[in-house]
C-alpha cells in the first residue's frame, strides 16, 4: 500500500518549548526525526510544520515540509491538514504519522507500524513493545495497551490504552510506541470526531477512535525510541547519539 509519512512539529510546547529545533549534537531534532524517517524507505516523508521557522530548517536541509494552521489542536489534525495539501488526489492510501520528538527512532519501526493493515478490516495502526522494566508499570509517561494478543503472534487487536498498569493480573505488558497508520479514510474521520470522555480523562486522542467503534490494530517490534518531552529527556537523547 503507497503511504506517506508525515511529522507533525510546532514550535510551542509548555514543558519544553521550540523543542524541534533543540539542538542534539549540530542538528534540530526534526531534522534527527526526518533523515531516520527518509532511511525507513517505506514512502516520501513530509514534515506537517506550525511555524515558518520549521519549514525553513527542514527545506534548507533537502526534505519537504508544509505549513499548517499554528492552532490546529493536535497532531493528528496537523498530519490531515499536511497530507491534503501535499497530496490533494489522495495518491497515497495510507498516512503515518511519526512523532517529530523521537530523534533515536530506529527507522524499521515506520514500516512495523503499517504492517496490521494488511488486515482490511483494521482502520488504524500502531506499534508496542514489552515492557522489561518494572518502573514502567508505574510511570503515568508510559502509555500502555491491552492487546488481544497470543504468546505465538505478533499483531493483536488493540483493546484499551492507559496511562495506568493495564491489565490487571500476571503475563505480559506492552508499552505503547506513538506512531500511527491510519487509512487516509480513518484519519478524515478522525479529525471531525469530536474529543470524547475516555480521550479526555486519560489524555490518549486513541482513545477517540476506540470509542467511535474504529478498529486499531498493533504490531509488536522490539525497541523503543526515546521521546523527547523535557529538558532531562534532551539530555539523555544527546548523550545517546553522541555515542552513535
């Protein structure tokens, strides 16, 4: 199936803000993001821009990026409204959307993250892993899944996300990786959806779907990049690819 990927960036954060340009070595993060999603080979990459400053750094540096309404209210929306303008004649069927704070990004997980639609009924997908680390379980940063998954498989039907340890009970637990296919006809449904209940108490826009009755499926890989959201995490991020 032809995608498209697209990285969703604005420059106003309130716990880190102008955070796509940070600088990790000599380098924005988006520009970290971009080039590890452009090696994915799995479709041309698109950065969905708030701010002029961010076209300008993404265009300077080769890649392709498109300005989106600053007030846009999510992601998702901003994905959407990159992917209309870039691709008018809906070419590309499905839209991933890379998180533009994930500068460690092992590139094989963008092709992962479209391997359960190869199920037709599926409109959504997405990647976890499991979780080793016990500390995780607690941590309300790590969004967690419950899957229908067996021992044997690796895709299973997304059943819940929490912030909290679901579920209950001995066996295995999968932290939740934020990068989403969606069906070019899932994401146009998805952003006239109005934010729901469950979305709101747990702060997960997936949550949306899940309640609006569309199907999310994941695919289990096995790492886990690093996302950026504070000034500890942009440290620990620099640290790892001043290693690399």
């Amino acid at each position: 199936m032809p995608a498209l990927i697209v990285i969703p960036a604005r420059l106003k954060a309130t716990r880190l803000p102008d955070k796509p340009l940070a600088k990790i070595g000599d380098v924005p993060m988006i520009l970290h993001v971009w080039r590890r999603a452009v090696r994915a080979g799995a479709g041309p990459v698109i950065v969905a821009a708030g701010d002029q400053k961010i076209v300008d750094v993404v265009t300077a540096a080769g890649g392709q990026a498109v300005l989106t309404d600053p007030e846009l209210p999510s992601g998702s929306d901003r994905v959407y409204a990159a992917a209309e303008i870039f691709d008018p004649m809906d070419a590309y069927d499905v839209i991933v959307n890379v998180q533009g704070d994930l500068p460690t990004l092992d590139p094989s997980l963008v092709a992962a993250s479209t391997m359960p639609l190869s199920d037709p009924n599926i409109d959504i997908a997405t990647i976890v892993a499991r979780i080793t680390d016990e500390k995780e379980l607690s941590d309300p940063a790590v969004v967690k899944a419950a899957l229908s998954l067996k021992p044997s498989e690796r895709i299973g039907s997304a059943l819940y996300f929490s912030r909290n340890c679901i579920p209950s009970g001995a066996g295995e637990h999968y932290h939740h990786i934020g990068i989403y296919a969606f069906r070019r006809s899932a994401l146009r449904r998805f952003v006239t959806l109005p934010p729901t209940v469950l979305e709101i108490r747990e702060r997960l826009e997936q949550l949306r779907a899940l309640e609006d009755g569309m199907q999310i499926a994941a695919a289990l890989v096995d790492t886990i990049p690093l996302g950026v959201d504070t000034p500890a995490d942009l440290e620990r991020a620099r640290r790892i690819l001043d290693k690399s």
